[in-house]
C-alpha cells in the first residue's frame, strides 16, 4: 500500500506511524476511495459484516457511506487497518462529543470514538480484534492531547466485539438505546493502560 495523502478529518492530525502488536505491525491508514472502494465494498458485503454495518450493495452503497466523512467539516476519520503490510480492517475514529452519539451518553468534550470492522475473516476470532482495539486506543490517547477517553457502541448482539473491547481495556460504561441498535456503550480512561 502506497504512503496515504493528507490525511482527512480531524482525527489523524498527522501520519501515525506504525506500531507493534501482538498480531504483528499495525497502521491506520486514511481512506482513499479511489483506491480503497473496491476492497471496503467487498468487505461490507461480508454476511458477518453486513449483519451489523447493513451497508451490503454495490460500490455506490460504500461511497455514500463515505462521502460525509470525507468532507471537509466532518469529525469522523475513516481508515484502513494494514497489519503487517495487508489492508485488512476498517476504522472510523470520531469526535464522539460533536456525534449525534453525544446524546445518549454523558459526553465529555473531545471524547474520541472508534468504529472498527475486521474485514479479512481469516483475522476474526482469533484476538487480533483485541490486540488492535487495543493498539489504537493507545494511538488516540497518545496523539489527541484533550481526549480523556476513547469511546464505542457495539451492538449488544454482537458479542465477539464487545468481548474484544472487554479484553481490549475498555470497561461497559452502560446498554444505551440508539435510533439503529441496542448498544454496549464500551469506555476504554485515559488512566488505564493495559499491559501489551
């Protein structure tokens, strides 16, 4: 994968450099549409993605999906997760306090949130989810000052992702009721660092 552009939105206020993990060397790399659709519309078809991100369609249904974010005044970053050199996730870092999120849980000012899906099925159930979570957590803590916490809404439905929030450092903060799911409102302090 070729060294991304300027990257977009708030969240990644410069290159982040790649980190260790468990799972092996791990970086977030900015959405490029017109390199990236192809592999994000296949992996929002996915029948395990799909159950949760309802985003299946052809490259059109992802390209809306990330047309906002993409926008100049959005406070949402979308990314590619590239473990050991693959584009194998995706992620959306976001300033949860400027989200629609923010009215269902007492948002903090620049609380920071994440979304993530693994796209590559070979990398589920297998702790990687965890060790990522994990390392990117540490990334948004360690490079967005103001934040005091990362926060996330899994759907309760799913339990292999709140299991790997659980196991990631982040704690069930509250089952809060948003327009499109129950969710698991999954709070990882800037004041607690897990071990690697």
């Amino acid at each position: 994968m070729s060294p991304p552009a300027a990257p977009a939105g708030p969240a990644l206020q410069g290159d982040w450099a790649p980190v260790a993990t468990p799972a092996g060397e791990f970086q977030l790399v900015p959405v490029r549409p017109e390199h990236d659709l192809p592999t994000l519309t296949r992996w929002m078809n996915d029948p395990v993605v799909a159950a949760f991100w309802e985003l299946a369609g052809d490259e059109s249904v992802t390209a809306r999906h990330l047309a906002p974010q993409l926008s100049g005044g959005s406070h949402s970053t979308p990314c590619i997760g590239v473990l050991s050199g693959t584009p194998m996730s995706y992620w959306e870092l976001y300033r949860a306090d400027l989200d629609p999120l923010a009215r269902h849980y007492p948002a903090r000012p620049h609380d920071m949130g994440v979304h993530l899906l693994i796209g590559e099925a070979r990398h589920r159930g297998r702790g990687t989810g965890t060790a990522l979570l994990r390392a990117v957590a540490g990334l948004v803590l360690d490079h967005v000052p103001l934040c005091t916490r990362v926060v996330a809404e899994p759907d309760l439905r799913n339990a292999p992702s709140v299991s790997a929030f659980l196991s990631a450092g982040f704690r069930l903060a509250a089952e809060v009721e948003l327009p499109e799911k129950r969710a698991a409102l999954m709070v990882r302090d800037r004041t607690h660092r897990p071990l690697p």
